[in-house]
C-alpha cells in the first residue's frame, strides 16, 4: 500500500462490504475487544491520507466523519507527522504532574492565548475530553465550595463518572451504572430550559447560591449537533454572573476551529469562566485541556494531577495542530461549511417528511431525518457508497469531515448523501433496517 491515495479516485470501492479480509477481522475483533465498543458500520481502516481512508481491503471511502471530529487536519498530515517524529526521537514520556515539562508551559501558554477569555489564563493538560470535563467539574466545586451542577437534556460529556452524570443525551449510558453524581440538575437546552431553570430549579428545588457552575455545549454535539437559539447563551452567561455560578463551555467537539471560529461560543460572543478542549485540538493525538480564568484555578498543589496528561508527543502535534488552525484551516471550515449547508437543504424540499432540518455551523453539520432508523439507513447507504458519516442523537446523521477537506471533496460528499436519502426514500415500503444493510 505504498501508492498515495491521492492518484486514486475518491472514493474507490473495490469489493463488497466489508471485504473479505475486513469480515475475518472483524470476527477476531469480536473475539477479544469489550462488547460496550459501539460500532457503527463494518469499516476496519488500514490508513489514510487527508479526507480519505483506506480500508485493509484495499477500498477507498471520503472521510465525513473525522474519527468523531478528531482528525481536524486530515489524516496523517505531513507536519502533524513530523512534528511528532521529532519530539518521540527526543522525549516520549516525563510526567509533566510531578515535574517541569518544558512542552507542557508552552502547550500551556498557547492554549490560553487562543481561548476564548479575556485577562489571564491557567491550563490544566489531560488525555480526553472525559478528563477535561472531571477537572473542570472539581475545579468549579474547589474554587465556589458549592456541589451543584446545571446541565442540559441532550448533552454528551463523556462516560466516566463524573462525565457521565453530566450526560444527558441517551438513557442507556446510565442503565446499570447508579446511583450517579448527586447534585447534578438537567433542564432542556435553549432559552426554554433557562426558563425552567429559574423558575422549577431555582424557585422550587435548589436555590443558585448553591450551584457553582452550569456546563454547557455552545452547539450539542452527540446530541444531534442542535444549535441553540440567539439567545440562550448570552442569557445563560449573564444568569451565572448574577448568582456567582461558573459557565463551564464543553468544546470538546465544537472547538479547534470546527465552526469555522476557533470556538463555537465565540458566535455569540460569549466567555466562558473555563473552557474545556480535546477531540481537534491535536489532531488525533490523546489531548484533553481546561483553560481557566487565573482567579478560577484557585486549588492547590495535589488537588488534580494526571501521570500521562500533557504527553511530549501528543503535546507535540497539539502545537502544530494550533498554527495550521491559524494558518487557514478555520477560515477553510467556515466556507466548506457554508457549501455544505448549501448543497444539503435542498434535501428539505425534495424529500418532505423525510428530511426534517439541515442544521450546523461551519464544518459540524447535522441532517435531522424522520427516525432513528431512517438515520441508520442514511449512514449504511453513504458507507456503502464509500463516505463515512455518523449518526448523532436520536434522528440525525452528522458530517464533520477533517477542516482540510477541500470544495471538490465536500461536492462529492454532498452527491453520495443525497445518493443515500434517495435511496432509502425510495425504499420506504420495505424495513428501513433492511434497506440500510442490504443496499
């Protein structure tokens, strides 16, 4: 496979699917790999390059999906590639929580200049964005000395405990798993959960002086990418200043430029008190981030910590990833996007009922469909016409191709979507479950 997939056409299905080679190894998968991973379709990668990957059969699919928004600059870019290349010939591992990682500080540094806060920043550095979320749920209970937590129906923060009692978006991340984090309260998300929030939450369950932050994602991403109203945000920044809550901003899917701003909430021009990163922002590398006001990140010495948080080499591809995001890529993201959105509402009017609203900002789209087997169907047929999408929330197929992704590719991606719709429209008097798998 030394052939660049650029001289190949994009994409490019060779054998069935899964191919023969994918289907063996997908049984030794099966075998040996935990039954919670949720495996979307049978694709089992083998490289890729850019928009595009290559399966171990030898197929080639256009890329819409990014490793769930992870591979903003496209697959192995050459100088993400480099830059980790040099810093593993260097340094691989010194534990930046109990000594002082020179990578670390400048990782540091530059993750404050960019984030979304005016005055001076700190950073705490980790693996994921579930990390990210955990620090800033202690940092926001440490720095108030208050328990309670406001999230919203329909959001995704991550799955381990504390993440996980923030998540909002499906039911079965909690069946088996209680009793949760207390203290934590949900209301719908946009201006009409803020209007339960003040008056069911505040005036009759828990009163604001015991809350010490509401965390919220600027546009919902496992949720069926929902953005909110003009005015949610805005309203929500000035409840928390009102009762001293801290606005915690979740980017860990909308940010590193995938909006086409370098972060979602910079839409409605509103700062968050901590901001927490991961997904985009190295490319593929395991980096989770919180960016705190100075005056926020007000615990001590041993209060948080983490043994491979702010890896040599993942911190290595972060910085890169950050000057090709300033170099273009989230202008890039803003016009592929408006292209995108172009080319897929006329979807609302050829297939009534069916497709139910195009919605996004910039390079994270979301394709809202009549059910959740409709979706299911959508995203089989796109992959068995080599593009690779996601489903998102209950009814929705999300495209968030890498911030590379160039005017002829998101054209092409918009065919094969249509392509997809049409065909599952096509077969509404059959199981849509069957439509999806047989094809």
């Amino acid at each position: 496979m030394s052939t660049t997939l650029r001289a190949r056409p994009v994409p490019n299905i060779v054998t069935e699917l899964p191919g023969p080679r994918a289907r063996a190894h997908i049984a030794f998968d099966e075998a040996w790999t935990s039954p919670s991973l949720p495996r979307a379709y049978p694709i089992v990668p083998a490289r890729g390059e850019g928009c595009t990957i290559e399966d171990i059969d030898g197929n080639v699919f256009l890329d819409f999906a990014a490793g769930i928004a992870v591979n903003s600059t496209g697959h192995a870019h050459p100088r993400v590639v480099a830059a980790i290349a040099r810093q593993a010939a260097e340094l691989i591992h010194f534990s930046a929580s109990d000594f002082y990682l020179p990578i670390y500080a400048h990782a540091a540094e530059r993750l404050a200049r960019i984030a979304p806060m005016s005055g001076p920043k700190r950073v705490f550095i980790g693996n994921s964005g579930a990390e990210a979320v955990e620090a800033g749920l202690k940092l926001a209970r440490y720095h108030t000395r208050r328990q309670n937590v406001v999230a919203f129906v329909g959001a995704f923060h991550g799955r381990t405990m504390g993440a996980l009692s923030l998540t909002g978006s499906k039911a079965k991340y909690h069946a088996h798993f209680g009793p949760l984090l207390p203290g934590v309260y949900h209301v719908p998300f946009g201006s009409a959960g803020l209007d339960e929030l003040e008056d069911r939450v505040f005036r009759r369950l828990m009163p604001p002086d015991e809350f010490a932050a509401v965390i919220v994602e600027p546009i919902q991403g496992e949720g069926g990418y929902v953005v909110p109203d003009a005015a949610f945000l805005p309203r929500l920044r000035e409840i928390c200043d009102r009762h001293g809550i801290l606005l915690i901003a979740d980017e860990v899917q909308s940010g590193a430029g995938r909006t086409g701003r370098m972060w979602a909430i910079e839409h409605w021009g509103v700062e968050p008190d901590i901001l927490l990163t991961a997904k985009g922002i190295a490319s593929g590398m395991p980096i989770g981030a919180m960016v705190a006001k100075e005056e926020v990140m007000s615990w001590t010495p041993g209060a948080h910590g983490s043994t491979y948080g702010g890896n040599p080499v993942a911190l290595a591809a972060l910085l890169e990833t950050i000057d090709l995001l300033e170099e273009g890529l989230v202008v890039n993201a803003a016009e592929r996007g408006e292209q995108g959105l172009r080319g897929l509402r006329p979807l609302l009017e050829h297939y009534p009922g069916l497709v139910r609203d195009v919605r996004g900002k910039g390079l994270m789209i979301g394709v809202e469909l009549d059910s959740k087997e409709t979706a299911e169907a959508v995203q089989r047929q796109a992959f068995e016409r080599g593009l690779l999408v996601l489903e998102a929330g209950e009814d929705c197929v999300r495209m968030s191709p890498p911030l590379v992704v160039t005017a002829e590719e998101m054209e092409t991606g918009i065919r094969i979507f249509g392509e997809a719709v049409a065909h599952v429209a096509g077969h509404r008097g059959a199981a849509v479950a069957e439509v999806g798998v047989a094809g």
